[in-house]
C-alpha cells in the first residue's frame, strides 16, 4: 500500500486541516436531498416541510429554527412516516411490516435530532466553548427509538401516529436491536453521561468503535453457553450518519529515523484509515443534542489486487482489506495468541489516533488562522474511561511533537493538562499491561515517548525524595515506574552512580603523610606496620576504580531479572500524565488512593478524587417503568424529578400511606406479569408472578459471585426436598431466581458457572415436589433491553461481590430507583446505597473490605474451617443430582489453601453461612408485605444521589471545567 502522508488531516476536499466543523447532518445524504425535491413537488403535507429540508444550520446566521418536531401533531408524523417507508425505504413498497416501521419511524425521528444537532454544533464552534471530549472503548447504548422520542417529549404524538398506520408503538420499538457497542458497566456508564450531558447542557462529544459483530450473542444449550456473532448492523442502523469526508490515517509498524533539527520520522509500516460515523445525542426537554463519533476502519479500494483475485488467489486478493477491517469486528478480541494481543493494541490505538487526529483538528478550525497551542488546555479536555484508551498520552504528544513541530517539554506539558483519567477496577489483571517488545514492534514511536515519560516520571520522583536511601528509591520505583523490568534510563544511572560516587567515605579519600605523623605516635606505627601497609595500598587506589566499583553497586541493585518479560503499564501511565484520577465510588476511591496507587497518591495528593457513578433516570425509570414513574409524579406534584432526582426523597414522607402502598404494588404486579411473560417467551419455562422475584444480572465473574448465589440455591432446595410439602409451605417464600450476563469466551471458569446455574435450573423446574416455590431461570443475551425489561419487575436484587473488588457497579443503582431491594456486601457503590436508603432497607451480609487480606493469609495458613452447610451443598453437587456434567473444577476451586484456581480466593465459603443467615432475613420481611412495600418505596427516595446528572456536574466542575450552554 501506498504511504499515506501521516498527520492530523483528514480527507476533505475544501479543507486542509479538517472536515468543514460547521458541516451538519442536513443535505449529508442524497436522499434527504430526494426528499426536499418530492415533499415539495408532491404537496406531501405542509407541516412536514419544517424548514428542515433546505436549511444547513451551521451556515443559518440567524438562528431561526423552532425546534418544529415538538409542535408537530400526530397527522403530520404520521405523513413523515409514510414519506419514510416510501421514499427512504430499505423494504419493498408493497407492505408496511414491522421492520420497515422501525426503520421508518426512526428515520422520521431522527429528522429532529438533525435539526438539533446542527443548531448545538454550530453554537458551540460559534462561542467557541472548551469541549470535553469522552473517550471510551465501550458504549452500551440499548435501544434508541423510545428513548429519543422521550427526549424529545413526542412518545403520545408518535403512538397515536402509528396507530393510525396499524401498528402499536411498542410493537415497532421491539424490532430495533440493541447497539452491540459494549458489554457490561463501563459501556453502560459511557451511554449515561452521553445521555446526562445533552440533557444538562454541557458542550461534549463522545468518542468510540463501531464494531460490526460486537462482543457476542449468548445462545444457552445444554452445554452452557454458546457465543454467536452479533447481527445489530445485518440490517443497516438508521441513527448513524456516516462522514466519507471525515477520515484518517493510522499507522502501525514501520521505523522512527531522525528529522531535522532533532525531530523524529515515523515512516513505513502498514497504514489504515479510520472513517467516521456520527451518532446523534438528544437531551431530555431540551434542544442540545451532542455527538457519538465511531471509527469504523479500511484502506482504498485500490488495494484490493484484483491481479490475484483473477488468478485464483482469493485470499491474497482481499487480505490487505480484510486486515483494516477487522480491527472494528469484535469488542474485546480473544487475547490468548499474540495475534489477538496484537489487534487488541491495534483497536485500542485506532481510537486514541483519530480520536486526538480529529479533536486537534477541531481545535484548529476554531483557533482561526493563528493558533495559540498554549490554549489547548483551555479549549480541550479528554477523559479516559479506563485504561483502554491510555494511548492517548504518547499520541497526543507524538501530534504535538512530529506533526505540529512543538517541544518535548511543551507537548509533554500540554498533554499533562488535558487528559484526566477514570479508574474503573482493582483487579491485577485490569489493571492493563502490555508487551515491551509488542509495542516496540507495532508502535516505535510510542514506545519512544513513554520512555521519556518513565524518564520524567523518575526524576520527579528522585526530585521528591531524594537517593539517600537506594534501597527505599528502589521499592518506588518497583511500584511507580511506566516500564517494568526493563533497566534505568541512563540520564538516572549517571545521577546515582555520582552521587553513590560522592558518599564514599571521606577518611578513605586522604592520603597519610609519615612526615606530618608526630614522633609520639611513630612508635605506634611502626608497631602496627603491616596494617598500616594494606591502608596504604586501599588509600593509593585511584579514582576510577571507585566510579566503576559505584557503578557496579548501582547496576546490581538496579538490575532487571532476564527470566521476566518486560512489560508496560498503562495504568501508571495514565496517572503520570493526566491531571486527574478519579475513583468511580467512594469506597473504590480509597482503595485507588490507599492501595492500588499509593505511591501516585503520597506524590501527587492533589490529582486523586472521587465521582460516584450515576445511571440517567430517564431510560432507568421515567421511559422503562411508566407504572411507577406516574405513580411518583402523583406523589411527588411535579415530573421536574425526572431531571432533579433529589426531589425523590419527598416519597420518604408517604412511605407509610396505605393509598401509596396500594399504588406502588400494583405497579410492580404489572411489571411481573411482563416479566413472567418474557422468561416463557425466552426461556420457555413458566413463573408465577406472585412468587418473589429475585435477580442477578451482570457480567457472569468469580468476584461478582453468581457462583455464591446459586450455591445458596441449592441449599434452599437440598432443604426443600428433605421437608414434607407443608413445611416446605410454611418455611419457604416462594421465589423465582432470575440470572443473566455473559460469561467472556475464553474465561473458562465463568462459562462453568453459567452451565451450573443452567444445570441446577433444569433440575429445579422439572421437580413436581417444589413446583412453584422455587424456579431458577438464566436469561439469555443479556443487554440494555433485557435490563429494561427485568429491573421493573425486580424484588430483590443480588450485588454480592467479595468486598473490595467491585469499584461501583450501577445496576445496584437502577434496581434502587426502581424500588427494588438490594441484598449485597459493603462493596462498591453498595456502601453509599446503604447510607442513603438507610440501613433498615438493606440486606447487609459478609466480610468488610479491610478483612479481605488477613481472612486470605488466615486460609493460606490452614486455619479457615469451612460450615458444614457449605460442604454439605458441595457433596450434594458432586453427587450428580445436577446431571452428568463433572463440576470438579467448579467445586475444586473452593478447596485447598494456596494454588492457582484453588483456595477460595474469593471467599464464597467464607461468606456463604453469613449469606444463607440473610436470606433468611429476606424471607421474614418479604411475607410482611406492608414492611416490604416500605422497604420498596424507601429504596426509590433514596435513590436519588445515583443519578448520572449529579455525577456529571462533579466532573464538569472538579475535573472539566466545562460550563452548561442552553440554545435559546
């Protein structure tokens, strides 16, 4: 392939630096231009001009736009749907299904997002606000026709429209499937602050992958799970815009040779384009709408070798095409081989190089003709969510450096005040580290930089503390350092080896002279003449004997060990060169600060802070749960809690009115009944919706603890079956046990784990002596809709994690809003649910995060002694009652004192009696429906510090320093 030149342009026509920044969604594609042309010749219904069909906003000096869509009668939505099946159709004209309803109707609302898109961007390039700029490998969207026209306060109009068109709106929403753009909190989390940002006014954009077959879809079999690719494009995605005009180059591989005047030249390797796709944002009740940039990759179709292709070659043919384009197939590739290391690497840099490409070229456009890169910090600020996009540290410095020719010690100084970071997890292993050599291999120019990072970083720390004691230097840098076993920069070994110079002992430095030695003490010396003799002989040593000796010393103490890889890491990365870190709950935050970072934290105090996370309230219970949301509204007098959620806590005061209770048990009766109907639909088996419905859903993972769950299970049922039918009645509440979550595919431990709990299920439904009292059921695919579906209907919800290893979560939080009651450990973000819905409405059990470390020393030493009911349900597995399959290995890794998979490291044995005792809890209170019911509503008041909003303004205050901007 052709180099192509490699800069921060992108390809544009009328642009040398960018794509047009006041370009807009209108007139992008030809048949919105189709449409100007026939809704005028055609008289299609006046109503549905809107000014919308020949008007750029960006170029519109005047600003006229009135926001027309909301102002628009189900009649003329109805037309607009009609234009859209016919003039912009994917389908055949001959019908009006549902597939062809979705994609008409979201076409139609997407016109008014246009409109506002366009009327946001241009404000802010034309007041030239500061951007944050949030960069995230994931975005779990869900579904987005229901919750754009809740923004957009259109959800009657619409309903009615479709109506009038045969069809129910729902029925329509359901066709539309979920954004496959993520996987579990962290996407989830990403998709909230889009959503809080339009709605509270703050000038952002988003920047991500659009990956073609997403992590996976989860097909349950009788062999556990089974991952298929995702299929959410099949059919094309009628949100996304895509910019053929905004593009650019990312390399890989390839050599760094010397530039004049000491810059330096990435030149060859393998080069690739990044293309990008807009996705419209819209704010609840308010014109803003920002931007989800996606790259999705490929190179010219020039490289397609259509020599080879006529020769028979095929594959020869298409592979330069195929390996662009697989860097945007599948999130989070299986990273076994060095092959999916190495596209891994590849993704995470494709982000980060358009991204920084595309946000410097923003910055430019808007400076005017002068750019003052002093004022990068001012204008720009990137937020890392997680360590995914660390990259951005070396490349924004590699920009600023090689393409727009600053200094080192400026475009290190400007990275360090633009980039923030977000720390999302304790775990060793998430903590990201990478090959040396595989970065040096598809990266040379960044590994260049971050050896003058860890080169920076080093001094500051010696700058800090001094070499007094090498030793104590040594245990830092072992902890701070970038680069892991891999030796000190020389800049370094050159400081110590002259200062271990400079310490030598001064008496051993002077040379004794016999003529200045007193006549007293000749006798003395000629008594002691041997030992004087070898004095004389250490003193006559020369100078560079010591050097050489000192630096020997040094080099040892120093020495990197050749038997471990040299690796880098990029969490120490992200805190050396961004201004901020922040924790994700108040606990986690102290755990950053205190354990994972500590040696950061004691050098820079003032970078670390907190921001709890928050889910958006309007997909969470204002758009998933109307029951309910209009049952608050009622209570509270006002919706403003839909965009204030401290208003929330008025419920606090009726939450022992008879009238409310009533209220707030029919809604969730309803929301049972949909969920029951969904579990026969997807699983096929058949839940009594007055049973109590109790769940756990997220990311199946050892730490998250489904396998203490389903152990706590089978002791609920081993105890079933050895009572008569009435006492099984009188002890036991009934329940339905509800999982859900994908298993990473090649985290065989997890997928064990699945396949038990979809074991123990098939057993349990099948046993006509339990019948109604206890049904287990695993969800398949579990996603965003899923999750909107399940959490209304929810009861109890289970967030058991080992303390200390969950850094928030937030489904605990949308279980909370939706007056579910949490049974949990003091983990994560379930320390501040506790605090704020009260102790009394929390089922609170396990081992505190300070006892974590001591509890595993205690079982490493022999000394833990395991309850008789935990091993009791261990046999009963083994037995075989579940089936055939061999849960050794499961049952293996609660066993033993120390080894890789053995040991409990996760304490499910230690917890479980404690665990089993609040279950019990849990019953008592369930069959007190009044107490239950009060439990229920105290958990939605207090709900309200969860909001996505409030963790918003935190950042934007503490970390952005962004101000809202209103269109008027």
């Amino acid at each position: 392939m052709a180099a192509l030149p490699f800069s921060t342009t992108c390809s544009h026509s009328n642009s040398p630096l960018h794509h047009n920044s006041r370009s807009s969604f209108i007139g992008f594609s030809q048949r919105n231009n189709l449409w100007q042309l026939l809704v005028i010749t055609k008289s299609i219904s006046r109503r549905a001009i809107r000014k919308l069909s020949v008007k750029n906003v960006a170029s519109d000096e005047k600003q006229e736009l009135k926001d027309p869509l909301t102002k628009r009668d189900s009649s003329s939505i109805a037309s607009s749907i009609k234009f859209h099946a016919e003039f912009t159709s994917h389908f055949s004209p001959e019908k009006f299904e549902l597939n062809k309803a979705f994609f008409a109707t979201a076409e139609s609302v997407r016109d008014s997002l246009i409109i506002n898109w366009n009327a946001t961007n241009d404000y802010y390039e034309r007041k030239n606000v500061k951007l944050a700029y949030y960069m995230s490998m994931e975005y779990l969207q869900g579904r987005a026709l229901l919750n754009a026209i809740g923004n957009l306060q259109l959800l009657g109009p619409y309903a009615e429209a479709l109506r009038k068109l045969g069809h129910n709106l729902e029925d329509v929403a359901n066709k539309e499937p979920d954004a496959a753009l993520g996987n579990g909190g962290l996407g989830r989390l990403a998709s909230c602050f889009l959503d809080s940002l339009a709605t509270l006014n703050y000038p952002a954009w988003g920047y991500g992958l659009r990956y073609k077959y997403g992590l996976f879809k989860q097909h349950i079999t009788r062999d556990g799970q089974v991952e298929v690719a995702e299929n959410w494009l099949e059919m094309g995605n009628p949100w996304e815009i895509l910019r053929n005009d905004v593009s650019y180059p990312v390399k890989f591989y390839g050599e760094v040779i010397p530039g004049p005047n000491g810059s330096k030249q990435w030149v060859g390797g393998e080069n690739i384009l990044a293309v990008a796709y807009d996705v419209p944002i819209p704010g609840y009740k308010t014109r803003t709408t920002i931007n989800l940039r996606l790259w999705s990759t490929k190179v010219s179709q020039e490289e397609f070798d259509l020599l080879a292709f006529n020769s028979g070659d095929h594959a020869k043919a298409y592979a330069v095409l195929k390996n662009a384009e697989k860097i945007c197939y599948v999130l989070y590739p299986g990273d076994e081989s060095i092959e999916g290391k190495t596209l891994r690497l590849k993704q995470q840099y494709t982000l980060c190089s358009a991204s920084l490409q595309d946000i410097i070229a923003r910055f430019e456009k808007r400076s005017g003709k002068s750019v003052n890169w002093d004022t990068l910090p001012d204008k720009v600020v990137v937020q890392m969510n997680d360590t995914h996009p660390t990259l951005c540290i070396p490349e924004l410095i590699r920009i600023l450096m090689d393409v727009k020719g600053l200094s080192w010690e400026k475009s290190w100084n400007m990275t360090k005040r633009t980039v923030a970071y977000t720390n999302h997890t304790v775990l060793p292993e998430a903590l990201e580290k990478w090959s040396l050599t595989l970065l040096q291999d598809l990266l040379p120019r960044h590994v260049g930089i971050i050896r003058m990072i860890d080169e920076e970083l080093i001094h500051e720390i010696i700058s800090e503390y001094g070499i007094d004691d090498l030793e104590l230097l040594q245990e830092r840098l072992k902890k701070m350092r970038i680069l892991e076993n891999i030796e000190l920069p020389c800049s370094v070994m050159e400081l110590l080896s002259t200062e271990e110079t400079s310490t030598v002992d001064p008496v051993k430095e002077i040379h004794v002279d016999d003529n200045d030695v007193k006549a007293t003490e000749k006798e003395e010396e000629k008594d002691d003449d041997d030992e004087v003799g070898e004095e004389e002989q250490e003193e006559d040593s020369d100078n560079p004997s010591i050097e050489e000796d000192t630096d020997n010393k040094v080099e040892m103490r120093f020495k990197v060990d050749p038997k471990l890889p040299m690796m880098v890491r990029m969490a120490n990365l992200c805190v050396a060169g961004g201004f901020s870190v922040n924790g994700v709950a108040a606990i986690h935050s102290e755990i950053v600060k205190v354990e994972v970072f500590n040696e950061f934290y004691k050098l820079w105090p003032e970078k670390f802070q907190n921001k709890t996370n928050g889910v958006t309230p309007r997909r969470w219970i204002r758009f998933c749960n109307p029951d309910l949301s209009k049952i608050i509204t009622k209570w509270i007098g006002t919706e403003d809690w839909v965009t204030d959620l401290e208003k929330l806590a008025i419920l606090r005061k009726f939450a022992d009115n008879e009238d409310l209770q009533l209220e707030w048990i029919e809604a969730k009766k309803i929301n049972k009944i949909k969920v029951a109907s969904f579990i026969k639909d997807k699983t096929g088996y058949v839940v009594n919706p007055s049973a109590m419905f109790d769940v756990q859903v997220k990311r199946i993972h050892e730490y998250k603890r489904q396998l203490l769950n389903i152990m706590g299970i089978v002791y609920r049922y081993k105890k079933m079956k050895e009572m008569s039918a009435e006492e099984r009645k009188e002890i036991f509440v009934p329940r339905v046990c509800i999982f859900g979550g994908k298993a990473f595919a090649t985290y065989v431990q997890a997928k064990r784990i699945v396949k038990f709990i979809t074991d123990v299920g098939a057993t349990i439904n099948c046993d006509p002596d339990i019948g109604d009292l206890l049904k287990v059921v695993f969800v398949p695919d579990y996603n965003v809709s899923v999750a909107e579906m399940l959490i209304p209907g929810s009861e109890l919800s289970q967030h058991i994690s080992t303390a200390g290893m969950e850094a928030s979560g937030t489904s605990n939080m949308k279980f909370a809003m939706n007056g579910c009651i949490v049974i949990g450990t003091l983990d994560g973000a379930n320390v501040e649910i506790r605090e704020e819905v009260g102790e009394d409405n929390f089922f609170l059990f396990g081992a505190r995060a300070e006892e974590i470390a001591g509890l595993r020393k205690e079982r490493a030493e022999g000394k833990f002694v395991p309850d008789p009911r935990f091993e009791e349900v261990k046999a009963y597995v083994r037995s075989g009652v579940f089936g055939p399959y061999n849960y050794e290995e499961l049952m293996g890794s609660l066993e033993g004192n120390e080894g890789y998979g053995r040991a409990d490291y996760f304490l499910v044995g230690k917890d479980f009696p404690s665990y089993l005792e609040c279950q019990e809890q849990v019953d008592k209170a369930y069959r007190d429906q009044k107490r239950w019911t009060k439990m229920s509503i105290m958990n939605t008041a207090g709900s309200y510090k969860f909001s996505s909003d409030r963790t918003i303004h935190e950042y934007a205050r503490d970390i952005w320093r962004i101000e809202p901007f209103e269109l008027a």
